[in-house]
C-alpha cells in the first residue's frame, strides 16, 4: 500500500547522514521522539543521537520534533537537542506537519518525515506529500495501542 511504504528505512537514526539528505534535496527533518530518538525502554537520549543532531544542524539541515505525546518531557527532549517540537500532534492528521513546517520554515518537498511507525510517522508523511524515512524501534517497550498498531502493520506489510 503506497500510503504506508517509506521512501528509505534504517536501522537508526544515525544512519541518515547529510550526504544521502543532499543528494534527495532535503534540507530539513520532522522527527518522531518515541522509539525514533528515545527509546521507550530507557527514556533517555544516546549520545550518538545527541551528536547525530548537532552534525545535522552544523550541516544546516533544520530540525523539528513532532510527537503524539502530550506529557513536559517532549519539551525537555526538545530542549536537550536545542531543537523546536510540537506536540499533541495526532499523527496521521496534517495539521500538526504543516505546524512543525511552519516552525522551521521548511517547505514540504525539501522536509523528510522521520519516525517508528506506519500508521502514524509514514501515513502522516503521505497525506502532507512528503518524503518520510522508517526507523526500526529503539525497543520493544510500547504503549498497549502502539502495540496493537504494531501488530496491524505487521499484517499489512506481509
């Protein structure tokens, strides 16, 4: 199904580099938090993502968290990166990508979409016309909806 098919996947995040951004015309990135960047069973940052973020910025590539959670640790997240966020986002919806654009002045063919899921991060992608990269997830550990969102995807993509 096309709307659910990513453009590129990786095994993490830090396997995007500036070069592979470049060559597809892609100067800024809308990024999941949740088993994207963190991982759910840790809740902590890595340093190779701290430091993946900092080269992405001095290379001029804008970044912007985009998240469903609602909780004040997406805006410590945030904040440690020293990068915006938006929260709330209710991922597939537009809104919120066209909100997280907005903030970064990016435009939406030069912004990839990067995130964990199918029906949130990729589908989401889609709707807004976007380039959208998958992660596998930092972990296991999900919300019992995510689960169940994991357990969709896997039925759809076989």
């Amino acid at each position: 199904m096309e709307l659910l098919t990513p453009d590129l996947e990786f095994d993490r995040i830090e396997d995007i580099t500036f070069e592979l951004l470049e060559s597809r015309g892609i100067t800024a990135l809308l990024i999941d938090i949740d088993n994207t960047l963190v991982s759910r069973a840790t809740s902590r940052i890595d340093d190779s993502v701290f430091e993946w973020v900092r080269g992405m910025k001095q290379a001029g590539v804008s970044c912007c968290l985009l998240s469903n959670n609602w909780h004040k640790v997406i805006h410590d997240y945030a904040d440690e990166l020293g990068v915006p966020v938006v929260g709330k986002a209710m991922k597939p919806l537009p809104v919120a990508y066209v909100k997280a654009l907005s903030t970064i002045g990016a435009h939406r063919a030069s912004t990839a979409v990067v995130g964990d899921q199918l029906l949130t991060d990729i589908l989401g992608a889609r709707l807004c016309v976007m380039p959208c990269f998958l992660i596998k997830p930092l972990s296991t550990t999900d919300l019992w909806y995510t689960r169940i969102f994991r357990k969709i995807e896997q039925r759809i993509t076989r």
